[in-house]
C-alpha cells in the first residue's frame, strides 16, 4: 500500500504543475479526504489480515453504496428516486450475498470489514461534497492524492522502523496498481460531479461482477449457480440506477 501510495505522490506531485488550484472552499473536504484515506488504508490492510479476501471484501464493498446514500441525505440534502434507491439495494445485496458463499461468516473479521465500509462511504460523501465545491474535478484529485500519497511513507516507517523489501516485479506491481488506483478514484470523482452519491457509488461497486467474469475467463475459477444470481441481481442494479 505504501509502495502505491510512492507512485501516487510522483504522479500527482507532476500532476499539481499542470491543472488550475482547486476553490479554497473545497480545502476542508480535501484535507478530510485525505486523513479518511489513511484510515482506509490502515483498516484495509486490516481487514484483508483478518479473513477470507472473498468475504470480507465482500462486506466492505457491499455495505458502502447504502452508507453513502444516507450520509449524502444527511450532510448533501441529495433526494434519490425509487427506481434509484432499488438500484442501491439491488447492488449491496447482491455483493453481500457473495461474503456467505465462501463458508460461515467468522464474528471476528466483521468489525474491520464493516469499518472500512463506513470509511469507504465516509469519504465518498466527503469527495462528493468537496468536488462540487473545487471548480475541477480534476484540480480536486490531484490535491486529494497528493496529499494522502505523502503521508503514507511517514506512517510506515513509524510504524515499521525499516524500509519495505520487495522484488523488483513486487515493486513494479506495486506501483503500476497505485498509477491505476489514480486513474479509477479520478473518474470516480469526476462522476461524483453530475449524479446522485449513492448511485456513483453503487455503480463503483459493480466491479465485482467484472471481476467474476475475469476470474472465469482467464483464471478458470468455479461460477456456481448462487455466485451467478448475486452478480444478476448486481447487474439489474447497475441497470436501474442507469435508468
């Protein structure tokens, strides 16, 4: 993760040269984002240590699309239609659904699960509200990432005391996932802009289905039949918020 975060801060730290200064009225979202990032990333770690990467992934992905839509009521007064809030319900049930296909459900992985869905949603509120006030959504971004990228190194080796060891096909992983992790969050802001936070964000999440069928594809992992009507339910989801 801090190897990621290395490649986010060289990207967007050439990046800051080349698009406008974000509104000084989106600064607070933008320190918020960043902090709350951190603390993803600490619960993250966690929660993939803690269990089963199918079902807590799962849980945390499954629970946010719901929490932003009733953080975006609270803090953004945003309204969503009834095609749109079945959508949401649709896409979150269909990814929960997946965490109780891989064995029973094990109490002790749920709280960092659950925490890191709550901090997805807390800072896909915070984005949401942020963008809208920074004139560019890319401005935004760039300032967000750069932020949040510098202060990973610090909290590791305060946490570690050494530097990372990886191969050098680790490392080159490792980065080429944080040049992605840039690409995917800016279009998510950037649609964070013009729809309804909890639509954006179920849609996001949708990715699972994608995910299924490339592990079929190319890696030839099992479908079972309940994986197909959870990754079906996911879809009509993705398709009512579409509509």
């Amino acid at each position: 993760m801090t190897l990621m975060m290395i490649a986010v801060t060289c990207v967007t730290a050439i990046a800051a040269f080349l698009v406008p200064w974000p509104h000084a009225a989106s600064w607070p979202y933008i320190v918020a984002s960043a902090v709350i990032h951190v603390g993803y990333n600490l619960s993250l770690v966690r929660t993939y240590h803690s269990g089963d990467l199918g079902q807590t992934c799962a849980i945390s992905r499954g629970s946010s699309p719901v929490l932003v839509a009733l953080g975006a009521a609270v803090f953004a007064h945003e309204t969503i239609g009834v095609v749109a809030s079945v959508g949401i319900v649709l896409v979150s049930g269909g990814i929960l659904s997946l965490a109780f296909q891989g064995g029973a459900l094990r109490a002790e992985f749920l709280p960092a699960a659950l925490t890191t869905g709550l901090l997805i949603a807390a800072y896909t509120v915070v984005d949401g509200i942020g963008v809208r006030l920074s004139g560019n959504s890319l401005a935004y971004s760039t300032a967000m990432f750069l932020l949040w990228g510098l202060t990973m190194p610090p909290i590791y080796f305060a946490m570690r005391g050494r530097p990372p060891f990886y191969t050098k096909g680790e490392t080159s992983m490792a980065l080429i996932g944080g040049i992605v992790s840039i690409v995917a969050y800016t279009i998510v802001i950037w649609a964070l802009q013009f729809d309804a936070m909890g639509a954006v964000s179920a849609l996001r999440e949708t990715s699972v289905v994608y995910a299924a069928i490339i592990g079929r594809l190319f890696l030839m992992e099992t479908l079972t039949f309940r994986r197909i009507v959870s990754c079906l339910a996911i879809a009509m989801g993705a398709a009512c918020l579409a509509y």
